[in-house]
C-alpha cells in the first residue's frame, strides 16, 4: 500500500484553487479518495464577476459556477467549515465535530473580508462587505433600492464596486486612506490615474481620508457616514472594501506558521516555527504565503485569480511528489498577473509592482484610456501595468520570467533572482 492510499487526500477549501488541485490530481492520474471541503454551500464558483456583472446585470446573473469534471469523483463536504488541524495524528476537524484522516493535505481556505474594528460601535444595518456570493446577493439587493452609497477602500474591489454603482446610476463616493486609490499595489502615479477615471465617471473620491463612524437613521439603518476631516456623507448604503484576512483560524493550535497566511516553502510544502516541512501538507490561493523571487524572496500572500488556479495546480504536484518516494517536488516558478475593469479601461498587470522601489511612467494618456508603467527593486525590473496597451505586457513578462532561476528547493527563498539580466523596460 502506497501513500495517500489508505485515507487518501483531502481538501480544504472548495473553491477555485482547491478544485484546480483536485482536476490536476485527476488527470496526473491519482485514483484514491478524493474529499473537499468547503465552508459555504455553494459548489465552486468564480468570485471576480461578483464585483462586477453580478452587480450590473439586469436580470439575476446565472453561470458563475466553475465547471466540475463529471470525471472528478470527488466527495463534497459543503456547508461544512474546518475548526481544527492535527498534523501529527494527520485529522482535519470540521464545524459539525466530524474528523476526517487524511494522507495528504491542501490547505485553501483562502480569505475572509475584513470587518469593522469591534473595538468601534457596530455598524448599522447597510453596511456590508463583499467576499463570498451571499455577500454579492446582499449588496446586488441593496443596490436596488440604495441612492446614495459610500464605497470605504480604494483597491480593487472597492474601486470595481463604485464603478458598478455608477453604472446603475447611483450617487457614490469612495474614501481612501492613502493619498490615491491603490497607492501600495501599483503606486502613487498609477493611483492617480484610477482615482481620475473615477472622477471622470462621476464617482466623488476622498483620499487621505479615514471612516471614523456611521450615523444611523430613525430606523436603525444607515443615513451617513461620519469622515476624519468633520465632514459626513449622507448614505443609505455602504461597503468595506478593507482588504481581505487569510482564513487560518481554524489553524491557531496546529503548529502551522500563520500569521498573514500560511507560511510555506517554495514548492507550496506547509511549515513549521522552526522552519521545519510539515509532512504532507501543502497551500495554494490566497492563503498561502510563499517566498517571491522578484521580492528578495520576501514570503508573501497574492490574493490573485491566476495566482490561484497556478498555484492549485502546483501544490497537488507536490503532494503527488511525496507519493512518489524520492521524487523531489518542483519549486513554484511564476511571474504574477492580476487585471481589473474601470470605466473603459482594461488595467492589467504581471509581476510584483508593490514590491517595487521605482515606478517609471512610459505613457499616460487619460483621454485615450493609456497607461504603461514600469517597476523596479534596486534598479531590476519586477512588474509593469498597461491600461489599453495589454500587448506590451509580453515582453514585461519573458523578461521577468527568464529572472526567476531555481537554486535549491530547501533553501529558506528557493530562487535566485539574477541580477545580470537586463529590464527590457522603456523609460
């Protein structure tokens, strides 16, 4: 009998990242038990459009959910959330006291949103986050009937769910801490472009401000939103935009380095305080925090849809690696990407350009829906984003990849980022 073999693999995290390892364990051709789990009851979905058609279709949106082999013969755990980890005795306990063994482990529970401080007075009703498809239903409901929303958090997310109450014609203004919209993702001139196509579609944007209260009306629902420069927004609706929190708590008690995410070697292998592999465990998606060989090897977590399904992919390489006794697994090698739709203008983006120290801008053109921006650590190119010029990424992209050179998959970083090549960049 071979690993994986008696209680074969399970899965935590029935999502995008969890069901790509699962269809890359099919086809590599593992034919154990094959289990998933996941927190919510809805079969895997994809969550990017829940910030965008989801909210500005007509009629109900339909066909988000990610397509399942009927080869996966997998079993489905939904509804079910996990609560505790033991990786000694290799047991997974889930939120109805049930104890799965396992021989083999993927951890993508991926993140939650986050909320509130509960050190401040709770929110009133019509305050709410977006993370999950309840959440999109809830917002798409109030949206519906709302006139008047304040969007708090200038990232992605919030900049797509403002572009998206604009669309359906309400009056939004969104607060950012920062003094422009994305300032640490893609840096201060790239922000003031985004914050300028907000501006230009009618979206009231308030930066370098903070959300110090909410004010609530007779009825006990929002009528305002109370900001640090002594000004409130009227409001009927608002939502926190705040980032996301890697869903590890259920982990607080299993020796699993997880702080900020699940700290993990190179090749997605689960780690220890003392830097030690927990044996066969892995992480992919959103919760996994992984040494970036454009960041110095900096171990960090990418909330990305592409990280995701590359990552899933990986990890249950890995784990099929540890089946295969000798076989040393693959270290992760890929240059990140991540893409949003504002107002007309197709951002995209490959590699790390918060990890940069120096942001060259090539082209700025608002009118024309343009932008190109390179991105460099110590003078070494790490990232680039286009706005309407998406062809110009390839070369950005083979000139990073061709950066990132493995050197051992048990050193702490696993990569060497090669100093020697040139930044094929325009300045």
């Amino acid at each position: 009998m071979t690993a994986f073999d008696r209680h074969g693999l399970v899965i935590v995290g029935a999502s995008l990242a969890g069901l790509r390892a699962a269809q890359t364990l099919r086809e590599r051709g593992f034919t154990g038990a094959l289990t998933l789990v996941g927190d919510e009851p809805h079969i895997p979905y994809d969550r990017p459009p829940l910030s965008k058609r989801f909210l500005t279709d007509v009629d109900r949106p339909s066909g988000s959910e990610l397509p399942v082999p009927e080869t996966l013969e997998a079993r489905w755990l939904l509804g079910r959330a996990a609560v505790g980890l033991d990786p000694v005795a290799r047991t997974v306990t889930l939120s109805d006291g049930a104890r799965l063994s396992y021989d083999g482990l993927l951890i993508a529970t991926g993140s939650r949103a986050r909320r509130w401080p509960v050190s401040q007075p709770p929110p009133p009703t019509g305050v709410l986050t977006l993370r999950g498809r309840d959440d999109a239903l809830a917002l798409r409901a109030g949206l519906a009937s709302a006139e008047r929303l304040v969007v708090i958090g200038g990232g992605f997310l919030g900049g797509e769910i403002a572009a998206a109450a604009r669309e359906r014609g309400l009056d939004v203004t969104l607060v950012e801490a920062a003094t422009q919209p994305l300032e640490q993702a893609i840096g201060t001139t790239a922000g003031a472009y985004v914050a300028a196509l907000h501006r230009e579609a009618g979206i009231t944007v308030r930066t370098s401000t903070v959300v110090e209260g909410f004010l609530p009306g007779p009825d006990g629902c929002l009528a305002g939103v109370r900001l640090s420069d002594g000004t409130t927004v009227r409001a009927d609706l608002a939502v926190l935009a705040l980032g996301g929190v890697p869903a590890t708590g259920w982990l607080a008690h299993s020796g699993v380095v997880h702080d900020g995410g699940v700290l993990c070697d190179p090749c997605l292998r689960v780690l220890r305080a003392d830097g030690s592999v927990v044996p066969g465990v892995v992480a992919a998606g959103d919760v996994a925090r992984v040494p970036q060989p454009l960041a110095d090897g900096e171990p960090l977590a990418l909330g990305h849809w592409t990280n995701a399904v590359e990552q899933g992919a990986a990890a249950a390489e890995t784990l099929l690696a540890e089946r295969e006794h000798g076989r040393t697994p693959t270290p992760f090698m890929s240059v990140p990407s991540f893409w949003s739709d504002l107002h007309g203008a197709k951002i995209r983006s490959v590699g790390l350009p918060s990890a940069s120290d120096d942001a060259r801008v090539v082209e700025y053109d608002l009118a024309g829906r343009r932008l190109e921006v390179s991105y460099h650590r110590a003078g070494r190119l790490v990232g680039a984003l286009t706005a309407g010029r998406t062809g110009r990424l390839a070369s950005y992209r083979r000139a990073l990849q061709e950066r990132l050179t493995p050197f051992s998959p048990d050193s702490p970083q696993g990569f060497r980022s090669d100093p020697g090549k040139p930044s094929r960049t325009r300045s």
